[in-house]
C-alpha cells in the first residue's frame, strides 16, 4: 500500500479511491470533516511520489490564507514541497505580475487596497449617500457585482434576480459602479476583483500565454469548491483551457459566501459538466465525538430545500466524548466570563491552548471576550478579523476622540463620546446593514466603555477617557503567543479545534438580523451554525445572552436554529448555575448605599448607583495599586491582565472582607480569586487593622 515512502494506511476506501483516481476529473463530495482536504493533499502526494506529476505542476488553490495555510503546513508534512497552495487571488497576483510586462508592456499598475476612497469619490458625483456606512455597502455591492460577472448596465436586472438588498437605487448603484471604474483606470490602478478578470481575459486573449501557463501547470486542485464565484469560475475554466485534469472537493452544506456572489452549483453539477468524472462521497466523519456529529446532521436537518446531492449523513468515527453544553446567560459580561473560567479548566487539564476556539458571528463580538480572556490571564489571538483595537472604525474613533480630547467640551462623558462618534456612524439604533452593523456594534463598544469609566471615576473626563483607551489597546495587544483562537464563524472554515465555543448564539445574532426578511439568507445562517458545529472534535459548548450589558434589559431569545436541538426539561434555560457563573451568580443587583436595584455595567460592577457618592479608600487603592504593578512584573503581563481599574476602585470601595465578598465584586472570578484572593484580602486586611487602631 505503499506509494515510495507515503503511506496510505490513513486512508479509508472511498478515501483511496479519490487519492489514487487516475489523473482527470475527481470530485469529492461530502460533510465536514469527513477527510476530503486530507483526501486532495494525499492525492497531490501520491501523483507527484508516483511521478505522474511533479510538485511544481501542481497549482491547489483555496478560499482563504488561513486555509491555503492549512494544506501547505499537510503538503509539508507529506513531504510535498514546490507545490503552490494558495487563495485565487495570490495565485492571479503573481500570474498577473509574470505576464503583465508581456502582454500590456511597461505600463504600470497599482493593486488598490480597499475601495472606499474611490467608491467615495464616485457616491459623491451620482448623488448617492456618503456616510461611512453606505459607502461601504457600496463598495460589497460593487464587490458582488464582479464577483458575479455582472457589469454595471447589467446590474438593475441582476441585482434584482438575485433579489439583492441594494444600498441605493439601482440606477444609482449603476453611476457609482460605473464612476468607480472610471476613476479606477484613470489613476492605472487594479482592484482584487480585476486580479481574477485580467488573469482569465489575458489567458483568453494571448494564446501564447495561454500555452506557456498551460505547460507549466498540469494539474487542478481546489478545495472549498462550494464557495467558488463565477469570476474564479472563470479564471479556473481559463487555466484549464480544453483540459480536465481538475479534483474538486467540497460540501453544499457548509456554503456561507453566497452573500458575495459564491453558488454551490458547480461542485453538484460537476459530474454533468465532466461525464467521466469519478465522484467520491464520504461519510465517516473522523473529526468529532458522535455526540458532536449527532447535533451536526440535526442542524443541518432541519435545513430547507436543500439540492440534491447535498444530502449525506455523517457517522462518527471517535470514540464517545462529552455531550455538548447549552449554556444561557443573564448578559453578555457574564456569558463571556463563564467562557473563560471553561477554558482556564480546559488549560488545567492539559488541553493545548491552541486547541481551544472561541467562535462569534460577527467581529465586533470579540471584545467582550478580549476582554475577559485578558482579564482571566490567559492569552489569545484574534483570527481572520482584526483585534478590536485595531479595526479601521475603531482606530477611526481613537482618532476622534484624541483630536475632541484636545479642544474644550463640556458635559457627561458617555454623552460627549456619543457626539464624537455619531458622524462616524454611531445612530441611535442598530443599522440593518450587514457591515455598517458590525461597525456600529464596535463604536457601541467604546460608548459602553466611556460609561463604565464615568461610573467608575466621578471626574472622568475626554482625556482620561482617550488614555484608557490608550491603555486598554496596549494591554490587548500582547506580543503574539500560542494562545486561544478567537475568529468569526466565516473565518473557522475548514480548521478544527479539541474545544469549540459558539458564543452569543441569540435571534439577530444567528441568524443575523438583516438575513430576517429572506428565507436564503436565514438558510445560509443555518449552514453558518453546522460550519460552527463541525469545527469541535470533542468539547463543545453553545451559548447566548439574554441581554447585552450587565443589568441590561433581557430582551433577547435564543437562536431559533437551537429550538428541538435542546431537549425541553434541559436546564439550558439556566445553566448559569453550574457554568463557572460565580461571578454572575453572586453579583449584587442591588445599590449598597441606596437599595435601589442596579441598571448598567459600571453600577453592577461598582455595586451602587453611578450617581450615589462614591465612598472608595484612596490609601488602599493606591496600594492596589502599588501592589498591581509589582505582580504584573512579576508575571511579565500588562497590569490590566492582573486587574483592571474599575475592579480595583471597586475593591477599594467595598473592602471585601473574605472571599464571598471578593467574588461578588465583577472581574473577580475563580482564577482571580485563586490566585490572587490572598493578596487582595490581605491588603484590605491591614486597611481594616489599622481603621481599628
Ligand atoms: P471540512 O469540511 O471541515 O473542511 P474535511 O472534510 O476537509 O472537513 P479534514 O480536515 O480533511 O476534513 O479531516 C478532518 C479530520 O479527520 C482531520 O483531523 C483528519 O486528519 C482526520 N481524518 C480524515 N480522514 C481520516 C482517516 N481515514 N483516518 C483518521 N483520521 C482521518
Ligand atoms: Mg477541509
């Protein structure tokens, strides 16, 4: 069974079928994790070992770098080097640069980072809205439209086939399209769309290219193929040419790009295109427990109007592990502190903090749980999104705020901080848009922040403000370690973890809110949840908040995906109770200097009233303090992961008298108290001691 050195013991039947198929059209289809990208690397191996191809005829290409990532790291590990495994883009970027001299001369061009400028430009002479938010549904707009091979005077008749939600009239999408265009040639630039339309129209075009590319590469291989749009479509039919050596692997089930213009419809129809084909569908899934595979095969279950040959059932293969946990929350602090103190159990057990994966819907979610990860110490790294500090609408509102933070302004601050981020697209209420909400969810974040400092400080101020957030970026900001994965639920596609977290699982969540109105897009965000669940080997936990801030109204429902998934009398409905939720438990709801109950996360973390006097023990918090910073270099982390301001003014104000007390103050969970309950109490202690001498 031996192909000279590589083994193909790993490999079940149907596995091997695909792997030593006679060079020519191959298409795997079949669920998550059931070994169709182990299945493609083997398979470049075993040509290539076998010399009926060499590694650098080769060219695998998928959807995303983290996934392109993921084959090279199998291909390395099969002993496969010089064969390129990449994104479509990489791969049209460097054909491009190869035969753009050739082909076109010496006339340069420039790849255009980002369309907004020149979307901008273009909104700005049709008329059409230019705030932030619509130029950048623009912008996806026009992105979809090429993807889709849909030029602008097509666009009104396409767009409404596909029954878009269009950002602006139809005509006058068609006059920024066309004025974006125009205004891109003028100034020789090339956006990614025109990477993929230049490569296709150039091996079209010039035969002689043709030739020369179709010498070089031999042999096809795509992963992810339910995800592919018309315009790669395109660009994969011209470096094949009249040939057909191509192998396909992939899963309807698991298309969550159709939003930008991706249709399974070439990986079901591939056998109708390449009579010949040898089709391979798998169903042993080598990934998960069965218990996880259970809960996968009834999410994608309950899907709707499903294509034919999308229909398989998975087997599990593993042996039996833990059922998955439904675990619902008051808020999202309290859903996110939970999450930690999990992981911090995991870690104690030996599981790899690599191997740990938190997974939300949309970017802005992460913030929380940067937020309690840092606050429990343990490290982390945000993938396939920015960290929060870093996004561009954030780094948009730290500009801002620095620039209101040096003129003169009066009033409260979490009112000022609304002021100075409203123009950059903080309204009122949540926009229905798919990215204006995500960046209106991360500029609510900071309004949430400036109100848990207003309520912590009595003086706080713009300039405080900016230098906490100043600080807070830093202490986001660790240098890279191995650490858990924090990713949105697009970005997981195709890696595995031991242990899997999908958090905030609440209606407008998954399914996200503006896929409401249509019943393809709420079918697509049920794909988005069983890509969640297939990402679990053997932990995984589902999770939702009933409200956003602590002591929030708790407005919200669970995801409609989850209803016949949790059994009825399952304590889902309030397993706070057993879920590391001491700190949600025990915390106070109501003012100890007022009784009245509390509303907002400054209050319940300070435990009164914003406006009843603060009574904090200034000696002692400066020993905090002092003490603080001592530790932090002890254990080499930012102070803010040993303990943040409002935790430690809120010790100093309750002056918690054992455990229990220390507990109930929020950002003090088990870790914390593990580690360092001595100390604090201990300094509280010798305030005590002395108040009595
Ligand atoms: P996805 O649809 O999520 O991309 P996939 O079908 O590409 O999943 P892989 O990532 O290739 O699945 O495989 C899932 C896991 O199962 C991997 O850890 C892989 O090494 C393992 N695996 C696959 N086939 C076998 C096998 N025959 N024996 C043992 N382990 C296997
Ligand atoms: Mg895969």
């Amino acid at each position: 069974m031996d192909a000279e050195g590589l083994s193909l013991e790993g490999l079940d039947p149907e596995q091997l079928g695909a792997v030593t198929a006679p060079r020519g059209p191959v298409c795997v289809l079949a669920g998550a994790g059931t070994g169709k990208t182990r299945t493609i690397t083997h398979r470049i191996a075993y040509l290539v070992q076998r010399g009926q191809v060499s590694p650098g005829q080769v060219l695998a290409v998928t959807f995303t770098k983290r996934a392109a990532g993921e084959m090279r790291t199998r291909l390395r590990a099969l002993g496969v080097h010089g064969t390129q495994a990449v994104t479509f883009h990489a791969a049209a970027l460097r054909q491009l640069r190869y035969f753009w001299p050739r082909v076109v001369g010496d006339e340069p061009w420039e790849l255009l980072d980002g369309k907004l400028r020149l979307v901008g430009q273009a909104a700005h002479r049709a008329g059409a809205p230019t705030t932030a938010e619509s130029l950048r549904d623009l912008a996806s707009e026009i992105e979809w439209a090429k993807a889709s091979l849909v030029t602008p005077e097509d666009y009104p008749a396409a767009s409404a086939r596909a029954r878009r939600d269009s950002p602006a009239h139809p005509d006058q999408v068609v006059e920024v399209y066309q004025g974006y265009e125009r205004l891109k040639t003028r100034s020789r630039m090339i956006d990614f769309d025109d990477l993929l339309l230049h490569t296709s129209a150039i091996l079209s075009d010039h035969a002689d290219v043709a030739t020369e590319f179709r010498d070089r590469y031999r042999c096809f291989v795509v992963d992810e193929y339910q995800d592919v749009t018309p315009l790669q479509q395109r660009v994969l039919d011209a470096w094949l040419g009249e040939r057909d050596d191509l192998t396909v692997v992939g899963d309807a089930n698991q298309t969550i790009y159709s939003f930008a213009g991706a249709s399974p419809r070439p990986l079901l129809e591939f056998s109708r295109r390449f009579p010949g084909a040898e089709v391979i569908r798998l169903e042993r899934d080598y990934r998960s427990t069965p218990e996880v595979v259970s809960l996968a095969n009834q999410v994608i279950d309950a899907a709707k109007d499903r294509p034919a040959g999308s229909r398989l059932r998975l087997v599990g293969q593993r042996p039996a592990g833990p059922p998955p946990r439904f675990s619902e929350y008051d808020d999202e602090p309290a859903e996110a502190a939970a999450v930690a103190t999990r992981i911090r159990q995991l870690l104690d057990e030996g599981v790899a903090a690599s191997e740990i994966a938190v997974l939300y819907r949309v970017n802005a979610q992460s913030e929380v749980y940067e937020q309690a990860l840092a606050d429990a110490g343990i490290p982390y790294q945000v993938r396939g999104g920015e960290r929060f500090f870093a996004r561009p609408e954030v780094r948009q509102a730290m500009i801002a705020l620095r620039t209101a933070a040096a003129g003169e302004r009066e009033g409260e601050l979490p009112d000022t901080v609304r002021e100075v981020l409203a123009p950059l697209g903080l309204t009122a209420e949540p926009p229905v848009g798919g990215s204006t909400r995500e960046r209106w969810e991360s500029l609510l974040a900071i309004v949430e922040l400036a109100e848990e400092l207003a309520g912590t400080l009595n003086d706080a101020d713009l300039p405080g403000f900016v230098a906490e957030l100043e600080m807070r970026a830093q202490a986001q900001h660790p240098p890279t370690v191995e650490g858990i994965t924090l990713a949105s639920l697009h970005a997981a596609k195709g890696l595995e973890w031991d242990a899997v977290f999908l958090t905030g699982l609440t209606d407008g969540t998954v399914p996200i809110q503006h896929a409401d109105s249509d019943d393809a897009a709420i079918e697509e965000e049920r794909r988005l949840l069983y890509v969640g669940v297939t990402r679990a080997r053997e932990h995984l936990w589902l999770s939702w908040a009933l409200s956003r801030t602590a002591g929030g109204r708790r407005s919200r429902r669970r995801s409609r995906f989850l209803h016949g998934l949790i059994p009825e009398d399952h304590p889902a409905a309030r397993a706070r109770q057993q879920d590391g939720g001491t700190s949600a438990r025990a915390r106070r709801t109501s003012c100890r200097i007022c009784g009245s109950s509390l509303v907002g996360t400054t209050a319940v973390k300070l435990g009164r009233c914003e406006g009843c006097p603060s009574d904090v023990d200034e000696e002692l918090l400066t020993r905090l303090k002092e003490w603080r910073t001592s530790r932090a270099k002890q254990l080499k982390v930012p102070p803010y992961v040993v303990f943040t301001d409002a935790t430690l003014t809120a010790i100093a104000e309750q002056r918690p008298a054992d455990t229990g007390g220390l507990v109930s103050i929020s950002g003090i969970g088990p870790t914390k108290l593990d580690r360092f309950g001595a100390d604090v109490l201990a300094l509280v202690q010798g305030d005590v001691q002395r108040d009595g001498a």
